[in-house]
C-alpha cells in the first residue's frame, strides 16, 4: 500500500508535455498550471534548446490523471489581442488628453477560457476595467488578487447589495427602483464602515474599505477609509429593448437619483444589437439610431445637472468597425480571446479582420480512447445516425457535449488528428465523440485530437466552426465546461 502510494506520488510529479504539434513554450517560457477540474497537474518539463525531442503519439499532451480533455489557455496570445485593440482604439492622429480606457469582457467565465485567471493576466497588461456578469462573477475576479474596477452588467439581485460594496464592485443601474435599494444598502455599509474604523476594527470587503470613483477615476474615501459615496453606471435602452432605461425615463431617473446622498453616477452606457451588420438595411442602420438616441440621453442629463461619468458603447465589433462609436471606453468581449464577429456583408470579413489581427487564446484538445474496425453498411452511435459507406476505422474520444464539443457537430464537424481533418461521426455524446480516422494514416490510440485552436501550424478557427452550425463563437467557448482543466501558457 506505502508502495502503491510512493508511485502515484511519482506519477503525480512528472511534468506535463504538450502535444508534439501544438504550439508548445520553450524553456524560456513559464507555463501556470490552473486546473478548474479534474486531475491534478504539474509544472512543464523544460526543453533542451536546439533538441528534437520526438514522442510517440499516445505519449504527446499533458499526463492527466483524470480523462485526457483539457484547453491550453495562451496569456501571450491574450496580452497580444488586448495590446492591439488599446493601439487601435487610441489612432496616433487622434488628439486625445488621456488615452482611451478599456473595458475587458471576462463575464462567462472569461467567455470559457477561466474569467478569474484571464482577469488577472489582462490587467497585468494593463486592462482599466472589467465587466462581469454578476455579483458572483466579480467577487471570482476580486478573489484573484484584481485591484481594478468591476463592472456588473447586469446588476444586482435584491439582497445581494451590501456584497457588492464589500467587494468594491461596481453595479450597473437598470430600472429607476434599483437606485433606493442600492442607496440604503450604501448608508448602511457606510455607517457599519465609520463605526468599524472608530472602534480600530475591520470592516469587511476589502481592506475594511469600500472604495468608488470620482470623475476622474480615482479612488474616493472619506475620513477613516469609510466611502462618501457607492459609485455606480446607468445603463440606457437605446433599441435593444433588453435591459436599460428609456430614454423618456431620463427626468425620472433625475428625480430618484436626487434623493439617493449616498450614490455617485460615474459612468453612462449603452449596449449594441446589431453593430456587426454593416448593410444598407434597417438592421444596419440601427446602430447609428441607438448611437443618436444614446447622445440625446447624455445631453439631457447635462441639462438636468447630472455629469455622466465615463461614456462607453463599443462592443467587440463596434471596436472593428465603428470609431465614432469608441467615446471615453469600449468594451472588448470575443475579440480579447482571438475571434471578431460575423460582419455582415461577409465580403466585409477579410478586410476588417486584417486591419484588427488577432490570434486564437485557447485550444480545446482530447485523446483518442478507442479505435474499431466498422464494416460498410454498419451504423455508428444513437439511433444509427451514421452509416459507414465503406469499410471504416472508427475512433472514440474522450470528450463529449458535457466537455465543450457542440452537439451540432455530429456529422457535421471534424478534428485535427496528426495533421488531418477527421469527420466528427454520428451524434455526439455527453461524455465521448466519435470520429472517422480512416483516411489519417497511422492513427493510433492515446493520439491528440484538437477540437479547435491551434495546432502547429494549423489553425482550427472557433468561429469558424461556430458559423459552420449556425451559432455564435461565444457559444461554443462557453461550452467548455468547469471539468475541463484549463491550462495557462505565459
């Protein structure tokens, strides 16, 4: 038994290696291993410079002690695609007193690829900001050790108010009634933190502080690291007709905020429906009527008294396409981890997506399980939904639907094995996909099979795959579920 556990400890030591055909760190490099889920992981072996290192195919990828799925998650590639959207939203011609800020999208769960992990790696690059989704959400990425501000975007459920101000997070304003819940919550906390900094104790959150920001983005506290005021951002509903206040609730939104002394408004936004499309059609159009409508609103307020704070409507294709939408932020979702949207017209694509290079940040990747020999006419999977038309080599992954393969793909998709595009066979199961690897000579069990990223030179687009199956890139990232360990590559 005292052996037994010696050798899985052992075991447990060696290093991971990536696949042979991926883009692997050099020695130089430093690989942070996060594992979300699943077996537990250890540092990288280095590699010896100027050494082929050849490894049989069952050999390659990391030693998980757990099922062989995971995703290599590139922090390079992710400061890459952050440094060139800062670059391409602060043109050098343009006569600006402060550069414009940037607003990382790592709601999610970092769009799959580990929301706490990525928010700290972009604001080591330099992120202003962060947009979550919830309170959860921004407490994961406060818990990591990020310092700067944390939007929630779609703000705050009643009750869960005093957690956003000890966690300094920053709530958006949805609905005119939202404003007295967050104020009482704001007087309270304020009056527990004077009383905890009287007495010399800690008053919880951060620090014993909770912390908003003035019109010029700094930090604002009272006597005592007690706060003056819950800062926070009023989200308008400019045409999507999803969350945000109508313009005609502006004086209301006016009346509300005056009885609120314990709230500062430091930022206005909007959010876009459709600024990917880029036709001369009603849809197309919609983007410059919600710009209108925004600006209206945000001159109605500086006629009512009420400075805006920090302006910002561009989302990730908005960033691509439309400059006159960038205003004082933008907020980069998709685009941050390596893919820009679906511009319609599709002629459009190459152009704009050469002005904004960017590279994929995470490749989703499993083995190989089980390879069978299947006779023509026999079927494969649920329900027989394929039938071999020849005498095929069936092989099974280890990864289904319940790992981040889209169900869609059955019959539709393939994956990367040595080199080759295998189709993806019948349906796809929770658990194992079954691929077609009769034309990939050679493949063998315990071979790497990339689902989508990169691969050596290869490059297996996510949203390419995404449009292949009628959904949007963000869906498929998304997929990639919490018991896919995510490895961080620096």
């Amino acid at each position: 038994m005292e052996r037994a556990h010696s050798r899985a400890k052992s075991r447990a030591a060696k290093p991971p290696q990536l696949p042979a055909n991926s883009q692997a760190p050099s020695s130089s490099q430093n690989l942070e291993i996060a594992a979300l889920s699943g077996g537990p992981l250890s540092r990288p072996e280095p590699r010896r410079q100027g050494v082929p290192q050849p490894r049989p195919a069952a050999e390659s990828g990391p030693r998980l002690e757990s099922r062989p799925i995971w995703a290599e998650v590139y922090l390079s590639a992710l400061a890459e695609n952050f440094h060139a959207i800062r670059k391409f939203v602060n043109p050098p011609n343009e006569n600006r007193k402060t550069p414009r800020k940037i607003l990382c999208i790592v709601k999610g769960n970092g769009y799959g690829h580990g929301g706490p992990q990525v928010a700290k790696a972009l604001e080591k690059a330099g992120s202003d900001w962060f947009g979550v989704t919830c309170t959860e959400e921004g407490i994961a990425v406060r818990q990591a050790g990020v310092r700067k501000p944390i939007l929630v975007l779609t703000s705050f459920w009643p009750g869960e108010e005093s957690r956003l101000l000890e966690h300094n997070l920053t709530p958006v304003i949805h609905r005119c009634e939202q404003l007295e819940e967050l104020d009482h919550a704001a007087a309270l906390f304020h009056k527990r933190q004077a009383s905890f900094a009287r007495t010399g104790r800690s008053g919880g959150g951060r620090g014993g502080r909770s912390l908003d920001r003035s019109r010029n983005g700094k930090t604002r506290e009272s006597d005592h690291g007690a706060p003056r005021r819950a800062s926070f951002h009023l989200k308008m509903d400019t045409g999507m007709n999803r969350l945000g206040i109508a313009p005609g609730d502006i004086e209301r939104f006016a009346r509300h905020l005056a009885k609120c002394k314990h709230l500062e408004l430091s930022g206005v936004f909007t959010h876009f429906a459709s600024s990917e499309v880029l036709t001369h059609t009603r849809t197309g159009e919609q983007t410059r009527q919600q710009e209108e409508r925004f600006y209206a609103a945000i001159e109605q307020l500086r006629k009512l008294g009420i400075y805006p704070g920090i302006i910002h409507l561009a989302n990730s294709a908005a960033i691509a396409t439309r400059p006159e939408t960038w205003a004082d932020m933008v907020r980069p979702g998709a685009i941050l981890y390596g893919y820009h949207p679906g511009y319609d017209p599709i002629e459009r694509r190459p152009e704009i997506e050469a002005l904004l290079p960017l590279k994929p940040v995470m490749s989703l990747r499993t083995r190989i399980l089980s390879i069978r020999d299947v006779s023509a006419g026999a079927g494969v999977g649920y329900n027989e939904k394929f039938i071999a038309s020849r005498p095929s080599r069936i092989a099974v992954l280890a990864a289904g639907y319940g790992d981040g393969i889209h169900r869609s793909l059955g019959n539709k998709g393939t994956v990367l094995v040595r080199g080759v595009d295998a189709p993806i066979v019948g349906i796809v199961s929770m658990d194992v996909t079954m691929i077609d690897v009769t034309d990939v000579p050679g493949a063998s069990i315990g071979d790497v099979a990339t689902i989508y990223g990169t691969d050596g030179q290869n490059v297996r687009p996510a949203n390419v795959i995404a449009r292949s199956i009628g959904t949007v890139t963000s869906d498929l990232l998304c997929a990639v579920s919490q018991r896919v360990p995510r490895f961080y590559l620096q």
